[in-house]
C-alpha cells in the first residue's frame, strides 16, 4: 500500500496501517487521534494549537480545524471523516 501525493511521504507501517483505516467503510470507531496527528505530520502537515482542544492542520496553504477528542483518546467517526476528506483534499489517498 502506497500513499499518492503530490509530496513524497515517508511513512512506517503504522502510518500506513492508519490510513488504510481511515479510508476504509464503515469508518472506524477506534484510531487514536494522536496517531492521526503522526500520519498528519508524516504527510507534510503542520499543526498549530489553539485554544482548549482546538487545532488547525495546515498543509500548503490549506485548512483544517478540528478538537482533539477528550475526554477519551479516540477519534469520533465523523472526526475520521474529516480527516479522510482533508488527506483527499491534499491529496494523499491509500
């Protein structure tokens, strides 16, 4: 399994391991939100903190906003949604 993008990535196995399962239906209830923020970081993004759980993913000029999940430590479904919908939109599919 190989990540397309315009960017050469480096991913490990768990990188790829966690896009594959967020691109995969039905959409996952159980990925970590900070694995998501490694595979993130892996494609090329940057994450600025902002207030509370609040975060911008940025990556060549493109936007995204999230919260960190909390109490708990995974992602809700419509979270990895977003996510799947951002990674198409810079272009990096499984």
């Amino acid at each position: 399994m190989v990540a397309k993008c315009d960017t050469i990535l480096f991913m490990n196995r768990k990188h790829q391991k966690i896009l594959a399962a967020i691109f995969t239906d039905p959409v996952s209830s159980n990925i970590e939100w900070r694995r998501i923020e490694a595979l993130l970081r892996a494609a090329g993004c940057e994450i600025i903190e902002g207030s509370g759980s609040r975060i911008t993913i940025v990556h060549e000029g493109r936007k995204a906003g999230f919260h960190r999940p909390h109490p708990g430590k995974d992602a809700l479904r419509y979270q990895i949604r977003a996510v799947r919908e951002f990674l198409k939109l810079i272009g990096v599919t499984r």
